[in-house]
C-alpha cells in the first residue's frame, strides 16, 4: 500500500524545468559578437501536451486500487490458512492424548494379563504378546508427539511468532452454520476483485503507454548579452522531438500484452473461484455424510466393545490376540473419527474462504 501511494505521488508530478548558464571569452579579435564575454541564461520547461500526466495518475490511482484489493485477497487466505492450521493443532492433541490413553489401557491389560498368569490362567505368550503392542503404541505415541510440535510450529511461523509452542483450547468440532450450497455472489470473492483491478491497471499503463509514444515537446525562454561594448537580446522557443525511429513503439507493445495477459488471468481466477466452491461444497457434503454415519454405526457399540472384550478374556472365552485386536480397534475407530472431524472442518473453512467470507470481518 504504501509502494503504490508513492507511486501515485510521483505520478502526479509535473516535470521539472531546466535552467542552463553559459559564460564565454574572446580573444583579442572579436570573431562571434562584438565584446569581449557573453553571458547566456536558459530555461526550458518540458510539456505534457498528450495527457500524459492525467493518465499516468489514473494508472496510479488503479494501482492504489489493487494493492488493497490484493491485500484483502492475502488476509482471506491467510485467515483461512491459520484456521487450517490451528484445526491442525487441535487433531494433534486429540490424537496424542488418545494415544496416551491407549497406553493407559494397555497398563491396565497387562495387569490383567500378569495376575492371570500367576494363577496359571494365562501363558508367557500373552504377556510377551501385550509387552509388544505395548512398545509399539509407545512408537506411535512419540510420532504423534513429534507431529504436535510439528503442528505448534506451523501455526506459530504463520502467525509471526516462531518461538511460540500454542495449545490449543477447545474441543475439535465441525463448524457451525456453514452454509453448503453454490450459490452465492462470488463477483465479491477478494481474489476476483484483485484480479479485475489488476486488468484496470494494465488498461491503465496501456493508455500512459499509448500517450507516451508522442514526441516530447519543450519551450525554451532566455537572454544573451555581452559585455564591452554591452548588447543584449532576449530568445524564446519551442523544441519538438521528432518520432523517426519509433522508440516507444515496443513500450505500447509490452503494454498491450500485459494488459491481455491481465485479462487472461482473471478469467482465470473466476474460473478458480467457482471451481473451489463448488469442490469445497462437494467435500464438506460428503465428509458430513461420513460423519454421521460413524455417529449412527459406530460411536454408540464402542464403549460397549471394551467392557465386552475385557470379560471375555477375564472368563477364558477369547484370547490375548482378541482382547488386544478389541483395544486396537477401538482406539484405531477413535483415531478415524479425529480425521474425520478435522477434515471436515478443514473444509467448511475452505469453503468459507473460496466465497469470500472472512474479508467482511478483516475489513
């Protein structure tokens, strides 16, 4: 913003006059004028015969135009990326504590395990069989601590705080009211905006380009005198550059096609736009289908399935591979939902960005 505000200050400046100063000798014989010194004192002052300042500040002001439209467009997505991003954070805590529980449990199991082989009810097998999930759980865990810190780091550099470790607060759920049909005034997405001001500023230059190609044209004003014996004579003069080679015809050229390519690109954006919501839209319709259908199917027999299989074992009806493959499955079901949730969210806020939403509230 401040690049294209001292871009617009330098635009509507007008150009500055020129002031020239010449002082000469003869010898003794006069040859060029009758007196021995001469003095001469010039000013010649540059015109803008074309337009040329009026365009060029109509560029600028374009120009002052599309900054802030592209810094909208950067906040929108940058508002999406944090929120992204601190969802992100959130799945990662949930999965590392679920993980910390499954440990937890896998404790409680062995116990379970280890009083049974002292009564005789249980093998050296089950109890080698559990230490080795056991140690395998712990291999996940570490991953999933390490994926934290991964997490944390992310949404602290994309804030601006690289030294910062955030935690998150609050639970990992969809969005609420997310609105998930197509329709919509997307002529009001950031991106769209900025890409349309930037054709306005390559229409613009095309036009500055389009009057620099006149000659430049000059008036001179001056007075010439001399001294022993004194005269004096005032001059004024016009001076034109004269177009032979055609220097600024690649300028206008160059122009021309920045102004295509600008065009270009934002069909291309609007192209994007639609596309992104309409992709968006389908994912988080679909992801909120999975999701109930995990609510309906699978969330409710869970806690059930724990206490099932803990009393089978307990009774000598399954094996240590049973009650273990029960534990996992739980926990792996556990760990499925989390992805869920969190691709879902991810989604909506994806959705929520593809239309636009988070200008109204950055501005």
């Amino acid at each position: 913003m401040a690049v294209a505000h001292a871009e617009r200050r330098t635009a509507g400046a007008y150009p500055n006059p020129t002031i020239s100063y010449n002082y000469s000798r003869q010898p003794n014989a006069f040859t060029d004028y009758e007196g021995s010194r001469a003095q001469e004192i010039s000013i010649e002052q540059p015109l803008l015969i074309a337009g040329q300042r009026g365009a060029r500040v109509e560029a600028a002001e374009q120009g002052i135009r599309a900054a802030r439209a592209r810094f909208d467009a950067s906040g929108n997505e940058l508002a999406a990326d944090a929120g992204v991003a601190f969802i992100a954070l959130l799945t990662a805590q949930e999965k590392h504590a679920a993980l910390m529980a499954s440990m937890t449990e896998l404790g409680h199991l062995r116990d379970i395990v280890a009083s049974r082989q002292m009564s005789g009810m249980a093998s050296q097998y089950d109890l080698l069989r559990i230490d080795v999930e056991q140690a395998a759980w712990h291999t996940r865990s570490v991953e999933s601590e390490v994926e934290l810190v991964d997490r944390q780091t992310r949404l602290a550099t994309l804030l601006g705080f690289p030294d910062w470790r955030p935690h998150g607060t609050g639970k990992l759920l969809p969005l609420k009211n997310v609105d998930t049909g197509i329709s919509g005034n997307h002529d009001k997405h950031p991106a769209l905006i900025a890409a349309r001001r930037e054709e306005a500023v390559a229409r613009a230059n095309t036009e500055v380009a389009y009057r620099e190609r006149f000659p430049n044209v000059s008036l001179t004003a001056g007075r010439f005198w001399t001294s022993a014996p004194y005269g004096a004579n005032n001059t004024i003069g016009i001076s034109i550059e004269v177009p032979i080679f055609e220097t600024r015809g690649g300028a206008f050229d160059k122009a021309k096609a920045e102004e295509q390519s600008a065009s270009l690109q934002r069909h291309l954006a609007e192209v994007e736009v639609q596309a992104d919501v309409q992709r968006y839209t389908a994912l988080v319709t679909q992801r909120t289908a999975a999701l109930d259908h995990f609510r309906q199917q699978l969330e409710p027999r869970l806690p059930s399935l724990k206490q099932m299989a803990e009393d089978a074992y307990r009774l000598g009806k399954s094996s240590i591979v049973e009650l273990l493959d029960a534990t996992r499955m739980r926990y792996e079901t556990q760990l499925g939902y989390l992805e869920l949730v969190s691709g879902l969210a991810e989604a909506q806020l994806r959705l929520q960005a593809a239309r636009g939403d988070f200008i109204s509230w950055l501005e």
